[in-house]
C-alpha cells in the first residue's frame, strides 16, 4: 500500500468566496496580519504499490476525469513513500 | 508577504463520507488499486512576514479558533518560505 496526496487549489484569477469569507472571519478576529486566503481540498489515496511512473499516470487520470474540474482547478500529485 | 498552508483531515476512526463516495466512483470507473480515500481542506494563507515562532502561534490559534473542528479534524501547518 502506498499514500498518494492530492492538492487540488482554485486556478489563480478564479473567485474564491470562501476563501474571502475565511479571510474575512479571521479579520473580525482580530487576526490583521492576513492578506489573503485561499481553500483547496487534499484528497489523501491508500493504493496498490506499484512504480512512480504508473501510480502518477494512473492518479492524473483520476484527478482529470473525477477529482479536479480541470476548467477552475489545478492540482499536485505526491506519492508517499 | 509569506505563504503559510494549513492541511486539514478527519481524524482517524471518524467516518468520512466524501472520501467513501469518491472512492466508489472512482472503482465504478475502473480504478481498482485505490484502498481508500480521504478528503480534507487544505487553506493558504498569505500573510504579513514575522518569526516562524510567532507565525505558528498565530496559525496554530486560527486553526484552533475557527479553521478547524479539532473534536474531530487533526491539522498541520506548514510555512512556505
């Protein structure tokens, strides 16, 4: 079993409102030392073993074709070893 | 400016049904070496420079204080220098 990790983070230009609600709360705190802020979502994959190459090709078809909407979104592929 | 980014899961043992519905879409669509999945938030914070020391005392206090349920959400935060 491997863990492969998953970023998946608003393309910069794209509106991010809950992002701005975040960076909002956090200023009505008192927290004034935030210029901005951004949420992604981290999607964490047990899988089978097998080599780099294959696990990258495999979780880049899952992120194009489930995970990410590739139109609005990037994201990072990391395998844990 | 400094990028700080905070990565938030579920704690082990709670359950997490997005992770459980990605994950069987992604063995509807043929990706039959995933074990399991996991979805958490990952929030980039761009924030005023300051001491490591005191930026993770000012994160660590954001994440206790609304980034994160701690009761059932573990987080890490990483300083991006």
């Amino acid at each position: 079993m491997i863990k492969v990790v998953v970023n998946i983070s608003l393309k910069f230009g794209v509106l991010d409102p809950q992002g701005k609600a975040v960076n909002h709360a956090l200023h009505t705190m008192g927290f004034d030392s935030i210029k901005s802020v951004r949420v992604g979502k981290q999607i964490v994959l047990d899988m089978q073993d097998d080599t780099d190459e294959n696990i990258l090709k495999n979780v880049t078809l899952m992120c194009e074709s489930l995970l990410a909407n590739t139109v609005i979104e990037d994201y990072t592929i990391e395998i844990v070893r």
